[in-house]
C-alpha cells in the first residue's frame, strides 16, 4: 500500500497533472483507512484478549490512553551551546600548533582580457534549466521570467554583454536606461 502510493505521489511530482494529483490523494486516502482499521482492530483484539484478565485489561487501556512518556534529553543552558563553538575551534588550533603552515603553490593563471559574447540561445538554455523556486527578494518571480522569457531574452543577453564588455556589473535600471537613451 505505501509503495503504491509513493509511486503515485513520484508520477504526480513529475507531471503535475490534476489527474495524477487525484489518483495519489485516493490511494493516500485508503492507506490512512487502511491504518486506521488495522489501528482499531489490533487494539479491540488486544482488549478482547484481557477481558478475562481486569489488571491486564487495566494496563492495557492505560497503555492506549497514556501519552508516551518524553524522553528528556541533556539540559543545556545557551551559554553551553554559545561556548561550544569557540572551545572546539581553540581545541583544533592548540592541536594543530606544532604543525608547519601549509605550503600553498601558486597557480598560474591567464588574466581575462576577452569575453566571447553571450548569445541568446545561451540565456535561454541557462533559463531552461534554472529551478522555478522564488524567493521574495526576486524582482520577478522565477516562473513568471520563465514564461515571458522570450521577451527578457534579449534583454538578458544585452545586460551580460554590456557588464562583460564594460566591466561593471550592470543594474536593471542601466539597461533599461540603455535602451531608452
């Protein structure tokens, strides 16, 4: 039962489909009543079993009606969880004190002197494969950029090879001003 609904839920999760979102709600659906049955009947066999018996009757009904115990863990105060952090980093530094610093080699590196220019086959590519998460900071929401993406193309193409050709990361409003001037 569980293995057919997280198949259900794994088809959903990939097409998105009302369909499929349907048939995983009904399959979720009679495993919780499925649970449930087998719940109530394991515990109506298991007070039937002890009816003969009241203090294992009573026991038994306590066990269904008591909340499980709370296991309770260390009692840390904030100070301990502050001074946790600076006593492991000043253990790690008196440890590794007589140790030579590392030798770090230099990489050579060729400076970047010439961009090849963004194409808009490019940006469309990147914004194809990009997640459709948002975050409130976003100016646009992401799934929004990607369905007018044919229209902010080129303008994304235009903002990257205006930033690679100055050098200056360009804001929104630079280019926006750009095409107005």
């Amino acid at each position: 039962m569980k293995r057919a609904t997280r198949r259900l839920e794994k088809i959903y999760r990939r097409s998105r489909l009302d369909a499929d979102r349907e048939a995983w709600r009904r399959q979720f659906s009679a495993q919780r009543q499925l649970y449930q049955m087998k719940f109530t009947s394991y515990w109506s066999a298991t007070i039937n079993d002890c009816r003969e018996n009241p203090q294992k009757l009573c026991r038994t009904v306590n066990a269904i009606m008591k909340a499980p115990a709370q296991r309770t863990s260390a009692k840390f105060t904030a100070n301990d969880f502050a001074e946790f952090f600076p006593t492991k980093v000043r253990h790690i530094r008196d440890s590794t004190a007589t140790y030579p610093p590392p030798v770090i080699q230099p990489h050579p590196c060729p400076p970047l002197t010439a961009f090849d220019p963004v194409t808009e086959l490019e940006v469309q590519r990147i914004l194809a494969t990009c997640p459709t998460t948002s975050s409130a900071l976003d100016p646009i929401p992401s799934w929004l950029l990607k369905q007018l993406s044919h229209l902010f193309i080129p303008v994304i193409c235009n903002l990257c090879n205006l930033s690679l050709q100055s050098g200056i990361s360009l804001h929104p409003i630079h280019v926006l001003l750009y095409y107005l001037g």
